[in-house]
C-alpha cells in the first residue's frame, strides 16, 4: 500500500491573482517501507532428466535351478576321427632271443611211466623258463627253428623213446609260438635209467628265430 503525502501550501487573503503556473514537479519521495511477503508463486516446469548414475555392485549367486523334466537324450554322434598321432621313438637296436633248457632225471624217475612225457627234473639250465619241470613239456615262446637232442641209458628193459611234437616225431624242428615239445617212451618199452653214474638227459636250443608272420 502506497502512502502518499500530501503538501499544502498556504497564501494571504487577498485578491486571488491569476493563477499562477503549475510548480516544478517536486524531488522524489523518499523510498517507502518494505512491503509483505507476497503469495508464493506456481510450480515450475519440470527439469531436465539427470545423467545415468554408475553401475552397482553384482547381487547374490542364485539358487541352483530345478532338474529339467521328461526322460535323458539319447547318446549324439560319433565324433570325427582324431589327427594321426606323432611318430614313436626309435625302437631297440637289437632284442636278443635266446631260449634254450638242458634237464636229466633223477634216478628216482627210472622207468617213467609209457605214454607220457618224460619228467625230466633235474634242471641244468632252463634260463628263460620254457621247459616245464612239472609235466616235462618244452613250450615254445618264440617261433624259430630248434635242436633237441637226448640222451638216454637203457637198463634192464628195452626201450622205444619218441621226441613228440604235436605228434611228429623230428628232432631239427621248426616250432611256433605255443608249440609243445617233449620225449616220450613207448607203450611198455620204458627202459630208461638214471643213477648217479648213468644219466638221461634232455637238452633244446633256439638255433634261430623267425620273425612272426602277420595272421
Ligand atoms: C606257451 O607259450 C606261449 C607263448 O609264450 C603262451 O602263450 C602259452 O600260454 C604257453 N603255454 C603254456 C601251457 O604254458
């Protein structure tokens, strides 16, 4: 509210003269009070959106999920043939193959029983384990040609003996893998002796060996 001041001025009675001009406009008012507060005005237009805040930290691992349902697959394909493999190294130089036995019988053994292998159980040498002291039998591990020689004293009976492998009776022979060879005295004409003074003995050796053929 403006307050407005008013200035009167006073003349003498008299003859009013004419009137006089209008004054020169008065020097500014000195500034009024402050006014109130005045109503607060109304909303303003919304603001510009704010720029992306940064990313948060990841939350918690999940809970394993539930098994799928309906019955397993069946298997997939075959998968492709792998990339052929490195050369191996370079094999041995040279594989000695030896194989050879000398057994005798102990005088206990006389007379061993027709038909049968000879047990021949005294053992001079059987190195690599071919001849077998339990049934007399020579089993052959490595395919090659061999010697088999014996030696027998006879006493008291004749005596018919066989060198027997697989049924032909030889005594260079060429043997494979697996080949059983023994000595055998025919039907009752088992005559062979042994005591300390007279022996029997067997004896095979691998002259040589013969490279498997592939089957
Ligand atoms: C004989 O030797 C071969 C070759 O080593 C082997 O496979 C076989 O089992 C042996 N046979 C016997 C009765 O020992």
């Amino acid at each position: 509210i403006m307050k407005i001041i008013i200035l009167l001025i006073l003349t003498k009675c008299g003859i009013s003269g004419d009137k006089g001009d209008p004054g020169d406009q008065g020097d500014d008012g000195m500034k009024g009070e402050k006014g109130d507060k005045g109503d607060p005005g109304m909303d303003g237009a919304n603001g510009a959106n704010g720029l992306d805040g940064e990313a948060g930290d990841p939350g918690p691992r999940g809970d394993k999920g539930d098994p799928g349902m309906g019955d397993r697959g069946p298997p997939g394909m075959k998968g492709d043939r792998g990339p052929r493999g490195f050369k191996g190294a370079r094999g041995e130089n040279v594989v000695i193959k030896r194989s050879s036995f000398s057994v005798g019988l102990s005088p206990s053994k006389s007379f061993p029983p027709p038909g049968f292998p000879v047990k021949f159980d005294k053992i001079f040498y059987n190195g690599e384990n071919h001849y077998d002291v339990n049934n007399g039998k020579f089993n052959c591990s490595i395919p090659g040609v061999y010697l088999f020689t014996y030696h027998v004293t006879v006493r008291n009976r004749p005596l018919r003996v066989a060198l027997v492998v697989s049924g032909v009776n030889l005594i260079l022979v060429k043997l494979i893998s697996g080949d059983q060879v023994w000595l055998e005295t025919l039907r009752d004409w088992n005559g062979i002796y042994a005591s300390s003074e007279d022996d029997s003995t067997f004896s095979g050796f691998l002259l040589w060996h013969l490279n498997k053929i592939k089957q």
